[in-house]
C-alpha cells in the first residue's frame, strides 16, 4: 500500500480522537451479580472504530473513505509493535523473580493448553466453525496473543476475527467469568487454594484482581498468600505466554484442527480461508520487508499513543523518552527479523529485545525503566484497538453475524478450559 494512504492525516486523527475519549471514560465498574463487570478503554475504543467504520454505516465516507479505512489494516500490526516492547520491558527488570521462581508457578502456563482441548473440539465437531476457530481457542486471548495472530494471518483473515471475537467477550464479561469460576471451584475443596490462586494468573489484569479477590474472599485466612501466588503467576504469565502460545499452543491448535477435520469442513466455507490469502485478497507486506516505510508509519503509530498517554499515562514532555526507546527497541527487533538466518516473527524479536535491554546488567537499563514507567502499559494498546475496529471490511462483518454466537460459547469454554488447565497443572505440581 503506498506510504501517502498508511499516513493519510485523517485516520490518524480519527484514531488519536477515539483514543483520547476512550482513555478519559477510564475503566467503568458495573456490579453483576457476586462480581463487577468491568469496561476498560480498549474496550470502547474498538467499539467506537466499529461504529465509525466506512462499511458499515455510509455516513462516515464522508470523512472517512473505504480506502482510508483499508489503510487501518497493515497499522494494526505496526502499531501494536510498541506495545510488545513495552510489555517485554516488564520482564527484564522482574528477572530475578522469574529465576527464582518454583516449578509450579513456572510449568502451570501449560495448563493454557486447556483452551484448545476444551473448546476447538466443540467448535470445529459441534459449532462446524472454520478457521476462526484456530484463532478463538489456542489462547485466552490477551494483548500479546492478539499481536500473535496479526503477525502470522493478519486480524483480517478468519484467525483475526476468532482472536478478536474472544477478546470482545472477554473484556465484556471474562471479569466476571473468572470470580464465578474462583469462588465455586474454592467452595467444591477439590483444589489446593495455592493452585486456585496460580491459575488466576494466566487472565488479564482484572481477571487476575476479580478471580483472586474471590479466592480471598472465600478463604480470609489465606488471603495474603493467595493474592502473592496470583501476582507472581501473573508476572510469569507476562514473561512466558508469548512464548508458550507462539511455539507450543498455535502449532498445537493447528496440528489439533487438521486432525478434527476441520481442513476438510472448511473447504467450501468462510472459515477455510487463511489470512489475507483468502478471497482473492492480497497478501500483505510484512513490516520488515520495506524497513524505511514501515520505520515511517511506526513513527506515525508511536505519535499516536504518545498523545493517548497523555490522559492515564504521563505528560507529553515525561513520555517522550519513553516512547522514542519503544521506537528504536521495535526498530531493532524488526531489522533482526529481517537479517536472522532463520525466521521468527517480528513481535518476538521486538520482545526478546526490550526483555534484553530491561535486563539489569545492561548498560543504561536503570534509566529506560524509569523512562519507560512514564509510558502507560495499556494506553498504547488503545490505538491499535481503534485501528481494528476502523479496519474491518464488509466480508468481516458478514464474517461476525455468522459466527458471533458461537464465539460467545467458545470464549467461555475457553476462559473455563484456561482456568481449570492451569489450576490441574499447578495442582500435579504441588
């Protein structure tokens, strides 16, 4: 796609303004129930870029053309580079912790294994979705593994509408999913609390609040070292899931697909269309196959969460270091992709080397952490979720009114398969 449309002003602008309102709502607390159904700006941010996409409501062609919508597509991924720098900052400062940590709390990300095991079944044999289903069920669906499916197949393809689908239900209701499933399996006695508490690790950060403040809530006696195994769990989450959903659970979803069928079923379907390559539509360029307009555009999608941060993150002037490092640590971690003698994608690259650059013997690390602290963690995610929701085509749309109540079902079963996975693991374990 040529530079002038991946940097047309008013996509851009458009994204920086969604952003901003998105930020400024904050985080809104609704109680349901035993729990509270929490709302958090990726959240709105992706449901307000659906509303203003192009394809769907006619009216915002007119500040919006289609073809400034499709620009949205290759931005995605781009943009949510910065974030994994950012995300692998976390683990390098935190080495000392992961190092010392036991086999339960290090082995238990296997349980996300459970995932798969519970829901692509049931969503290839009984629900007969597609390929969507790949992307739905090899992980809970955080952040990081949304930038995994951009990268391999692009949030266009039936993957991305999978991932994103589970990511949607989980933001609306996985809060609440999550202390349900806590304080009920507490209340059976099957489980070691410990392992319980572990387990709410591998969910987003307010499943991990909801899910240990229900265990503590049941068991107030243990209530201190209960939330100290969900805090360490999740830090290892951070610092390992990448990896274990990059190189053990998408193979796992893959290989698990083919052998329910599902490439056979899906031959005359939707869902059998992998990535770009589907439907005729062209295949993307990988960001580091043109380094100068991908370094052009990253700079344009660092812009655009600098000004994000300035509502929950820090001022324009305390952030800029920050996100000039996060700039040059995704710079250097595609020009490895580019130059390794073997492939890994660009979003491993870029977090081994902020996990690299974090660490604390490296020289200047002490001064990029507190630089980096002036960068809100999800603040810089909120754009990419604008950009997604801008993004979305006719044929994706047509794609969610198929598969959207389904995916409501698989989300669960994966939330429930993640869980239970990782509290078995950590139970064997201890």
């Amino acid at each position: 796609m040529p530079l002038s449309k991946l940097l047309d002003w008013r996509l851009h602008l458009l994204v920086v303004v969604i952003s901003l309102l998105s930020e400024w709502i904050g985080i809104l607390k609704i109680p349901l129930g035993p729990g509270t159904l929490l709302l958090l700006p990726l959240f709105y941010a992706f449901v307000l870029g659906v509303l203003l996409n192009p394809h769907l409501f006619s009216g915002t062609r007119r500040f919006l053309p289609e073809s400034v919508s499709q620009a949205a597509t290759p931005l995605i991924l781009i943009s949510i580079m910065p974030f994994i720098a950012r995300f692998g900052s976390t683990i390098g400062p935190a080495i000392d912790q992961l190092v010392s940590a036991g086999p339960a709390l290090i082995l238990q990300e296997l349980g996300n294994l459970g995932t798969m095991l519970v829901a692509l079944p049931v969503a290839v044999l009984v629900l007969k979705m597609g390929r969507e289903a790949i992307g739905a069920t090899y992980s809970i669906a955080r952040e990081p593994n949304i930038a995994i499916i951009s990268d391999k197949y692009g949030l266009k393809g039936p993957e991305g509408v999978g991932v994103m689908g589970v990511y949607v239900v989980g933001t609306m209701f996985g809060t609440l999913w999550f202390a349900l499933m806590a304080g009920y399996l507490a209340s059976l006695g099957w489980f070691d609390p410990r392992a319980l508490a572990m387990a709410c690790g591998v969910g987003s950060g307010s499943m991990v609040a909801a899910c240990s403040g229900a265990l503590a809530g049941a068991m107030p006696d243990l209530a201190d070292d209960l939330l100290a195994f969900a805090g360490a769990s999740n830090l290892l989450t951070y610092a390992t899931g990448l990896y274990v959903s990059l190189f053990i659970a998408l193979p796992v979803a893959e290989w698990l697909y083919r052998r329910l069928g599902g490439h056979r079923r899906a031959a005359g379907t939707v869902g059998a269309m992998s990535g770009n390559d589907a439907a005729g539509l062209p295949q993307e360029e990988r960001p580091e196959t043109n380094l100068g307009k991908t370094a052009a555009v990253l700079a344009m999608a660092c812009i655009v969460g600098w000004l994000a941060n300035t509502i929950n993150g820090a001022s324009l002037i305390a952030a800029l270091p920050g996100m000039v490092i996060l700039y040059v640590m995704t710079l250097i971690g595609l020009v490895i992709t580019r130059a390794a003698p073997f492939y890994l994608p660009g979003v491993a690259w870029v977090s081994l080397v902020s996990i690299v650059m974090t660490l604390p013997f490296f020289p200047g690390s002490g001064w990029i952490v507190d630089q980096l602290a002036a960068v809100n963690f999800l603040a810089i995610v909120t754009p990419v979720l604008a950009y997604a929701g801008l993004a979305l085509s006719r044929r994706e749309f047509g794609m969610f009114r198929r598969t959207g109540w389904k995916l409501i079902i698989i989300s669960l079963l994966v939330f429930t398969g993640t869980y239970v996975g990782s509290a078995v693991v950590a139970q064997v374990l201890l």
